[in-house]
C-alpha cells in the first residue's frame, strides 16, 4: 500500500493530494453504510474510506472537486474483489479530491468507471 501525499495519486478516475489547508464554502456529505463515497462509480465498485475515520466536504461550485479531513490514519479502497485498484494509506490531514471527467455533446460529465 502506498501513502497520498503533496504529489498527485490516482486511484481509478480519482485523484487525490494532500492539500495544507480547506477552501471556504464547503458542505458536508454524510456517509452510507459506514463508509463515504469519495468517487462514484456506475457498476458499485465505489473509491471509498471509513466515515468513522474522516469527513468528506463537497465544493457546491465544482462537482469535481472535493476535499476529505482525515482524522485518524486510514485507507481508501476499492470496493470491488476482482481487479480491484490499489489502496492508498491516508495520514491525518486535508486532501483535495478531483474526479476524472469527459466531455460529450451535452458538456462535462465525470468519467465512467
């Protein structure tokens, strides 16, 4: 298992660095089933950590980007038993999360996984 720092780190269509500190205006997400989803995907195979672990804060304004305060160590996983992405170990702190995205006729979307 490798851990996120400054440097960007992909997991699938989620990047994710360690950011010093949080922009203004964000909301808070709640978890589902203990877990907070930090990258959506279509098939279920979510990216995701433990919400006992850290708080996830959406950006209202950029619906590709999100920041994650981590307050325990913890690990973002692949919710997924085959072919599955490596977990990233994830240190107390501030990471800046952006999803991957496309475009099509209609503009912007996050990419599909």
């Amino acid at each position: 298992m490798k851990t996120v720092t400054k440097n960007p780190c992909f997991q699938g269509d989620l990047c994710i660095r360690q950011v010093d500190r949080l922009p203004d205006g964000l909301t808070a997400q709640s978890g589902k089933e203990g877990y907070l989803i930090l990258a959506h995907s279509e098939t279920g195979h979510h990216h995701v950590v433990l919400e006992r672990s850290a708080q996830l804060l959406i950006d209202q304004t950029n619906a590709f980007i999100a920041y994650l305060k981590v307050a325990e160590p913890c690990e973002l996983e692949h919710l997924r038993s085959y072919d599955t992405h490596e977990s990233w170990a994830l240190e107390p702190g501030i990471y800046e999360l952006r999803r991957q995205r496309e475009h099509v006729p209609e503009g912007w979307r996050p990419a599909e996984d």
